[in-house]
C-alpha cells in the first residue's frame, strides 16, 4: 500500500477521532440534562469497560493481565480513581456548571500540568520553550477563567466552579499520564486503559451508591442511553483503536497536532448547537493557551 494512501488512512481516522473528542463535551451537557452527573459517570466508564475488556481478551494478553494484577494491582488501582473516576466526575459537573467550550480548552491545559509534573517527577527537562509555553497556558487559563468579570459575583457564580472543576479534571488528567509513563515501559496501552477502567468504574459506582440513586439508571429513556453509548463507546472505545491506529502508521509529531483542533471545534460546536457565549476573552484565552501546547510539543 502506497504512503499517500496510508497517510490519508490515518488523516481520516484521527479527524473522525478529533471530531468525536470534541463533541463530547457538547454531547456531555445536553446529556446532564437528563442524567446525573456520577451516574453518567458511571454507566459510560462501565460501557467503555466492556468494550475494552472485550478487544484486550479478543487479543489474547491474558498471561499480561495476570502478571499487571498480580505485580502492579495498587498501582492501576491508581490510575483507574486518577485517570477514571475523578478525571469524569470533575470534568462532568464542571461542564454542568460552566460552558461546555470553555470546558474543553480548560481540559485541553493538561499538557501544561503534565509538564510540570514530569520535570518534578520524572526529571523530564523543561527548556525555554516548554517554559514560554508553560507561562502562555497558565496566562490563557486566567484570562479565560477571570478576566471580563465582576470578581464579588464571579467567586459565588456556577461558572467559576464549574472552570475550577475542569481545571481539576486537567491536572487529574496529567496525573494519570506522568504515571502511566513509567507502566508504558511494562504494559501496552490497552492493558492499562482496560484495567484502569476497570477499577474507575467500581470506585464510580461507590460514588453512585452513595450519593445518587442508581436505581434511576433504570427510568432513563432511549435518547439518555443514545447519549450514554455515543460516550462510552464511541468516545472512549473506538477512538482509542482510531487514534492508535493513526499513531502506528503515521509519525507522532503529525498526530499531536490534531489535538490542538480539539478545544476549537467544541467551543464551535457548543455555539451552534448550545447557543453558547463566544467572547473576546475567550478567543484571546484560547490562541494563548494553544500557542503554549505547541511550544510546549515541540
């Protein structure tokens, strides 16, 4: 197969992955007007478990899995409340709370956290550029977050919490990733998703029992559950294959850079279909936080 072809193979997978990433957060908002925000949490992290579960046993790495859990159990157990749980439920009552476009540049930002995390942890070096890019995140993030606002009515508004959550779901975010770092020597990538995804959706489901009513999982109509396997399924399970599949044909500096489409078409997307406020603030907040993933990618 010629490299024209397998390039526009990867190109369509990763536009098909950036499109479906950025329409969560939309997807997301309607769906929390329906559904709870742990137990959208839940059911989506359990959809996607199944449908992990299922192609990591249909690839046959069972001796791998034995040897993750018995090796490493407190450590994916880790990842799975980091990565699974906590990453969801800030980032699904944060979008409740504040705009789903503001939402998704604030998530976006995890490279900035990660950054930094792994110069502490991992002695990742940061030179200029990463540092320029850290100071440009950080400086979008406050203007997208305060600037343009009445700070006596911003710090008691649904909206500020709601950015502070979405924050949270970013360093949540940069957390699983400085750690799943160092697994990525020992395991694939599957391995520790499926598994992580494991253990989030129990502790999910603690969360459930124990501040919501599970029982209305089962009053939900076709349109909630529509919602709930467009998440769990196509966000967190096909787009895992899409977007691995593009990696392992095309370079990686290519791929990184559809990321950056990503905050773009949400807040797009959120004007069209949510009606959602674009001001210039956040225009400024979103080149500038951009403009830092990229120094920081480079």
């Amino acid at each position: 197969m010629g490299s024209s072809m397998i390039s526009k193979k990867g190109i369509i997978a990763l536009s098909v992955t950036v499109f479906i990433w950025a329409s969560t957060f939309t997807v997301i908002k309607i769906g929390l007007e329906r559904i709870t925000p742990l137990n959208l949490s839940f059911v989506r992290s359990i959809l996607a478990t199944f449908f992990l579960l299922g192609w990591l046993l249909l690839k046959g790495n069972r001796q791998e899995i034995a040897r993750a859990l018995k090796f490493h159990l407190g450590y994916i157990i880790g990842l799975g409340v980091v990565g699974v749980a906590l990453f969801n439920i800030f980032q699904n009552i944060g979008i409740g709370l504040t705009s789903s476009g503001i939402a998704s540049l604030l998530v976006a930002s995890n490279p900035v956290f990660i950054l930094i995390l792994g110069a502490s942890f991992l002695g990742e070096k940061i030179t200029k550029s990463k540092a320029a890019g850290i100071v440009l995140g950080f400086v979008g993030i406050i203007i997208v977050t305060f600037l343009g606002k009445n700070m006596a009515l911003l710090l008691r508004s649904g909206s500020f919490w709601g950015n502070i959550l979405a924050l949270l779901s970013a360093v949540c975010w940069a957390v699983y990733s400085v750690m799943n770092k160092s697994a990525l020597k020992r395991y694939s990538p599957l391995i520790l998703t499926a598994l992580a995804y494991v253990f989030g959706s129990l502790i999910l489901f603690f969360f459930c029992f124990t501040f919501e009513d599970v029982s209305l999982i089962f009053q939900w109509s076709l349109s909630s559950w529509l919602i709930l396997l467009y998440l769990g399924i196509l966000a967190s399970g096909v787009t895992f294959y899409l977007w691995n599949y593009a990696l392992s044909i095309m370079e990686a500096s290519r791929v990184s850079v559809f990321i950056f489409l990503i905050p773009v078409l949400a807040i797009l997307l959120g004007k069209v279909i949510l009606n959602e406020t674009i001001t210039g603030f956040t225009f400024l907040g979103t080149a500038l936080v951009l403009s830092g993933i990229y120094l920081m990618e480079r």
